[in-house]
C-alpha cells in the first residue's frame, strides 16, 4: 500500500521559536513552587499522539510533558486510566488537573481552559476502496459513519451534519476495521493513525474518500479553578524550538522512503506492455481496448501527480504561516527580518519596523472565551494583510503580537501604515460591543545596530505606547 509519504505530506506544526530563556512572573513562579506534582490525563490509546502502555505515557505528548517539565520544575503525574471515556470522566470530576493534547469544542470550555495550539493535523473520512470521492461529510447523508463517542469529531459531525447515522466506535482501529468488514460505510480518523494502522494491518481494501472541514487543533487543556496554570502552559509552548517539534514529530511519525523502484508495479507495467504487444500484432480491436486501459492509467497518473503537486503547495503555505491568522509565521517573519535588514544595509534604503500588541487580550479570553480571542486574532490578520503594500510583510511574533516590516519606508510612512491599522482595529465587533485596541511602537533601522537592537527599541516604544495609556503609537528614538 502505497501510503508511506503521501499521507504525512498536509500534516504540519503549529511551530512557535521561543525565548532562550523561559521566564516566569512571581504569581506563575510562586504556582509553581506550591504544586510539584500536577495530575495530568491523557487519551490512553490514540497513537502515534499518545498512549498509556504499561502505566507509562508514550507518544508524541509524552515528549512535550517531559519538554514541560524540564522548563517549568513541575513533576506532571499521569493519571492512569482504562479508556478515554474515563479520562474525561477524571477531568469533569477534578481527578486530574491537566489534559494533553485535546481539541476545544463549546462543550468543553464550559469546564476547561484551553492552551494556544500546539499541533494541527488533518482529519480524513475513510471508506472501501469502490467508494467515490466525496467532498467532506456532505456524501455521506444517510449513511453510517464510527466516531468515537465525546471526540470533537463526534460533536462536529453531529452538530452540523445531524442527517448522518453516527455510530459510536471504541476507537480509531475499532472503525477502520468495522468499515473492512461492511459492517460501516465510513469512519473518520487523523492522518496520523490512518497512515499507521493502513501499514500495520494492511487495509488494502480502504482508502481516504474526503477531508473532514473540522480538523484536530490540539492544545493543552486546564480545569477552569486553575487559570493561572494555562498562562504557564502558554509561555511553555511559546518556548519550544521549530527544532524540537520536528523532532518529536519524526520519532512518533516515521516515514519509510522507498530506495528502489516497486517490482510489483514493474512486472504490472511490463505484462500490460506485453500483452498490448500481442494484441497489435493479432487483433485491431483489442489493441484499442488496451489503448484504452492505458489512457485510463496515464490519466489516473496525471490526476495523483496534481494532487501531490496541490498538496506540496498547501504544504510550503503552511510551513511559513500561521494557521489562525494567515500572516506569516514567527520563524519566517524573523528570516525576512534578516533578509531586509541585510538589503537595506547595503543597499543604503530605510527599513522600519512595526510592532503591535493587542490590548488587554487575555481579558477577551477570560471574557467572552476562547472562540471570541481566536475571532478577533483572526480578523486582525486580515486586517494586517489589508494594510501592507507589496513587498511589505506582516507576520505573528506569537500570541497577540504582531510584526510589520515596511521597505524602503521612513518613520513616516509607518507611521500612517500604523495609524490605518490601529484605527481598523477599533472597527472589530465583539460580543460584549467592546472595542479592540492596540499599542504600537515604531522603529526605523540604524545602519550599525543588530536584529536584536532594533527590535528591542522597537518593543520599548511598544511597552511605552501601553504605559501612556494604550491605544496609541510611539516612535521608537
């Protein structure tokens, strides 16, 4: 089964390069001090992301609490549990104080609090190989489909797909070997255990049908008694290298390149050819039926290729921006940053930096939820987008603070660039008729000052612009 690369190919990290040095505000540090051991739970059978095999966490969360505890001083505690029923049973009833890698749905934030985005993955729709492509859930009105019970597919699927027949499953494997054996016409799974589970029980007979439009965002969730944790978990993943992400990523994730051709597929081609040889030379027709069959296979060729072309290109987007808002990404805003700065220096051009930060955000959150702050961060971004001039760049430095970089422009032209952008802000609506504000600073380039130095001035002049009294813009001196 040829799935090895093809299925990993969309699948892309949330990737945030941290600060060097992790710090922590006295309330956070003071937490940390009173609660060395923090009960966490996790699913304990949904490989390769995460699994209790004899009492121990494995996985790829096993990984980022280690990662947890060596940059906070915590000692997270795995709550041992039989299934993932229990484990949200354990969560609901305080039993464990932290869960990993689980999706936010309006359900949950009822009694969770949810961490920014560690890892998005694609969540596929799988049937038997005679099932035709779908689009996403829409085809499969009046069909069966397995979720596992409380999965955010599951309340997914049943909030705006209520004409499909849901049938609870045990778990992603119970599915895809209940669609082999007929007894579903399709179940819904991530990327990641599908292109597993297809190798390791060899599901020749199922194929991926359709993408469901509601993806796994996973994040790391905190009872709602415990906020101050969730600002620690955010700092924690704000700080983990691009490097450490891929590492994990290709130790529970990996891929099998094939070095040599597939003799299979050789000896398939060469018996095609053979008998298309047989048939010129004997009858006319058969060989327009083989013609025929050949047309078919090329066109079948033509059809994957441009997909893995579509999906190359979807993957190279992904890789340098950011999921939620669309701007660019920390690590490549901070390689345009080096780029422009090295052209502007030796080209003799301005180049100015500006930078902005959301007003009050985690007060949004707390207020009016995580959905909301994800609406607002969102609409900045196009915001932003709207606002820059070709050759401009935009991009999210992590959390609520965003990056501008304008070339061959002064303090002057930033500062109107600036001004759009912050009076823009004021125009998003939220729930509560709360206005969005934003402090901005202001920096142009000096010819002999470091990356590190401009952004410095650049964030002073930020800080200042929130001390006056927010809401407004200070140019850097």
């Amino acid at each position: 089964m040829h799935l090895r690369v093809c299925l990993l190919l969309i699948v892309f990290f949330t990737v945030s390069s941290g600060a060097s040095q992790l710090k922590f505000s006295q309330e956070e540090q003071a937490y940390l001090n009173n609660h060395k051991e923090i009960l966490y739970c996790i699913d304990p059978d949904w490989m390769p992301f995460e699994k209790i095999e004899n009492g121990q966490h494995i996985g790829m969360s096993s990984d980022y609490f280690r990662l947890f505890s060596e940059l906070s001083g915590a000692n997270f505690k795995l709550h041992v549990v039989p299934d993932w029923q229990h484990s949200m049973y354990a969560i609901k009833q305080g039993d464990c104080t932290v869960f990993s890698f689980l999706n936010f749905t309006q359900s949950r934030s009822e009694y969770l609090l949810f961490s920014d985005v560690i890892l998005n993955s694609q969540n596929v729709i799988v049937a038997r190989s005679n099932v035709k492509y779908l689009v996403d859930h829409t085809g499969l009105s009046g069909k069966t489909l397995g979720l596992v019970p409380d999965y955010a597919q599951d309340e997914y699927v049943k909030n705006y797909y209520p004409e499909i027949n849901v049938v609870p499953i045990q778990n992603e494997l119970d599915g895809l070997k209940r669609v082999t054996k007929g007894e579903l016409d399709a179940t819904s799974a991530s990327i990641h255990l599908f292109s597993m589970y297809a190798e390791k029980y060899n599901f020749d007979d199922l194929k991926i049908v359709g993408y469901s439009r509601r993806n796994d965002e996973l994040r790391v969730a905190v009872v709602k008694t415990e906020p101050i944790l969730i600002d620690i978990f955010n700092k924690m993943i704000g700080a983990i290298e691009e490097q450490q992400h891929i590492e994990i990523f290709k130790k529970w994730n990996p891929v099998a390149y094939e070095e040599k051709p597939d003799a299979t597929l050789a000896w398939q081609i060469a018996t095609i050819l053979l008998v298309l040889s047989i048939f010129l030379v004997e009858r006319f027709v058969s060989s327009k039926r083989a013609n025929h069959k050949l047309l078919k296979i090329n066109e079948q060729l033509r059809t994957t290729q441009h997909q893995l072309e579509q999906q190359n290109i979807q993957l190279k987007y992904l890789s340098i921006h950011d999921g939620l808002t669309k701007v660019h990404n920390r690590k490549h805003i901070y390689d345009l940053m080096r780029k422009n700065t090295n052209l502007a220096k030796r080209h003799d051009k301005p180049l100015t930096m500006i930078l902005i930060d959301l007003d009050d955000f985690k007060s949004i959150n707390d207020a009016l939820g995580h959905a909301e702050g994800d609406m607002v961060l969102e609409r900045f971004g196009q915001i932003l987008l709207a606002s820059i001039r070709a050759g401009d760049a935009a991009g999210r430095w992590g959390g609520e603070e965003f990056i501008v970089l304008c070339q061959e422009t002064t303090i002057l032209g930033a500062h109107d660039m600036a001004e759009r952008i912050r009076a823009a802000a004021l125009d998003i609506q939220l729930k509560n008729n709360r206005r969005v504000t934003c402090s901005v600073g202001i920096a142009q380039l000096i010819f002999d000052e470091t990356i590190e130095q401009w952004f410095e001035r650049a964030d002073k002049a930020m800080y200042q612009a929130k001390a006056d009294g927010r809401n407004r813009i200070v140019i850097a001196p």
